[in-house]
C-alpha cells in the first residue's frame, strides 16, 4: 500500500507525467493502491512503450500546451513528473503554441543548467493553476533507508570513498554536473554527466584494474545522491537492480546513496544481486 502523505481525493486528481526508467509504473502502482486517482500522460521518446502505463495517453515533450489541456479535460489538480529526463535537442522539437510562447524563458533557463530548466518547465504548470507534487508524497516506502540493504558491510577505506564522493558530487552539483561518481582508494575513477550513471559504470568496467577493482578483490565505490540545490520534486537518484549488476561488473566493491534522497526500485532484486556478487548497499544520511 502507498504511504498516504497527501490528502487526495476525487477532488484531487493527479496526473502522472512519466518519463524513463521504472520510476512512473512503480509511483502509479502504489498511487493506485492507496486508493489516488491517476491520469498517466507518457512523453514520448522517454516513457517505456511497453510499461504497464503504455496503455494511457502519449505526448511529445513539446506538446506543453497540449498536455495542460489533457489534464485539466482530466479534472487533474496536482502533477507528479516522474522518471529519467534526458536534456532534449530544442533544435529539433515540435512545439506547440504554448511551448513556443514558454521556449524563450525556457531556453535561458537552459543555459543555467538541467537545475534551472526543470524549475522553468514546473512553473509553466503551477502557473496554469497546478499543484506539482513529488513521487516520494505519494509513494514515500521507495525511499532508500538508513544503512546496510546487504550483507556486505563497507570497510573503514570504503567509508573513505563514500565521504569522498559526497564532496565530488557536492562539488558537480555547484555547476549543475551529475548526481554520481565513482571514487576507489580516494581516487576519482569517474563522474556522471549528461550519459547517466549505467555508461558511466560501464565506462569504469573498461578501465585498467591497476586502478579498480575486480570480481576476486573488489574495490571502489559507486556514490550517489541528489545535487545540493537540485528541486526534489522532480529527478531524485534513482537506483535498481540493472545499477547493482554494472558495479559487480566493474569491480566495485559496493555501492553508496542518499538515504531519504533516493529512490530505490525492487529493493529486494537489488539485495540478491548485491549479496550474490559480494556487494555492499548503504544509505547515507546526509546532513541536513
């Protein structure tokens, strides 16, 4: 059942924006089960074609206008955007009317970063009258917990490497980089960028194992967690069992996120995977 931090009724409807990756089915899946109304809007390009919300409506990313207007024939008061959004090329979109009206304060927003460009596109809908809500409020029990999700435990060194990472992502936060970063022995193997954290594992599985680890002597850690000034309605770091699979196969001896901050989807495959290779999951709780 969803954890019911939101009071909503029939009266309040929310429409489901879904984007990439299994965020969306699983936020609808527990939205449904508390017993929410759900309008699914996929955006195509992003939204999976062949997910259990496939069967609802599809729209373009530019289709603003379009979209608002399916949600308000929808009766929808509150919006939740979830799932993976990748940086869409503006050269080649097809807007509509009121994507083109928005594009000029969407474009300079871009120019400031993934950060300020999500907030630009959120306004857009709070300003026709919506309330934007995040997937955590209506399904809260996706959450990462505090501390060990494995029987593997991090070691004093990979306690190192998790404080290390921290300070990278901190550090890429503060120019709008990425929310991952790779760290074995205090040194910084890799750093997500626009690629997403699955390349950027798979790009540390090519490096030299004089640097890394292997399946026989495991080191280095995966470290995850939201950008210091990102808006958490929308894009939390999101970890499943594909992300646990990449690390063993790049040496790591486990992985780190942002305990309340990040969303993990099928926990329970995620655990198999990490104790049947020798991985450790550990939640960091950040400082407030």
């Amino acid at each position: 059942m969803a954890n019911k931090t939101l009071d909503i009724t029939d009266e309040n409807r929310v429409g489901l924006v879904a984007f990439g990756g299994d965020l969306p089915a699983e936020v609808a899946e527990r939205a449904i089960a508390g017993g929410y109304f759900v309008y699914p809007v996929n955006i195509t390009g992003y939204a999976d074609p062949n997910g259990s919300l496939s069967s609802g409506d599809w729209y373009p990313i530019g289709a603003i206008g379009k979209i608002i207007n399916a949600l308000k024939r929808q009766n929808c008061t509150h919006i939740c955007f979830a799932g993976k959004v990748d940086r869409p090329d503006f050269a080649k979109l097809k807007l509509d009317k009121k994507a083109l009206r928005e594009l000029p304060k969407v474009l300079l927003a871009a120019i400031k970063g993934d950060d300020e460009l999500m907030r630009a596109i959120l306004s857009v809908f709070e300003r026709e009258g919506f309330t934007i809500i995040s997937p955590q409020e209506i399904a809260d029990s996706l959450l990462a917990p505090v501390g060990a999700l494995s029987d593997c435990l991090p070691s004093q060194l990979d306690h190192e490497d998790i404080k290390k990472g921290l300070e990278v992502i901190a550090a890429m936060g503060a120019l709008d980089i990425g929310q991952s970063a790779v760290v074995c022995n205090g040194l910084t193997l890799a750093v997500e960028a626009q690629e997403g954290t699955n390349e950027m594992l798979r790009r540390c599985a090519g490096l030299s194992e004089a640097i890394r680890g292997n399946a026989n002597a495991r080191r280095g850690v995966l470290v995850k967690s939201l950008k210091p000034s990102q808006d958490r309605r929308v894009d939390l770091p999101t970890l499943g069992e594909k992300t646990v699979i990449l690390a063993a196969q790049a040496g790591l001896a486990g992985i780190a996120f942002a305990a309340g901050n990040s969303f993990l989807i099928d926990r329970e495959k995620m655990r198999a995977v990490a104790d049947r290779e020798g991985l450790f999951l550990w939640g960091v709780e950040l400082p407030n």
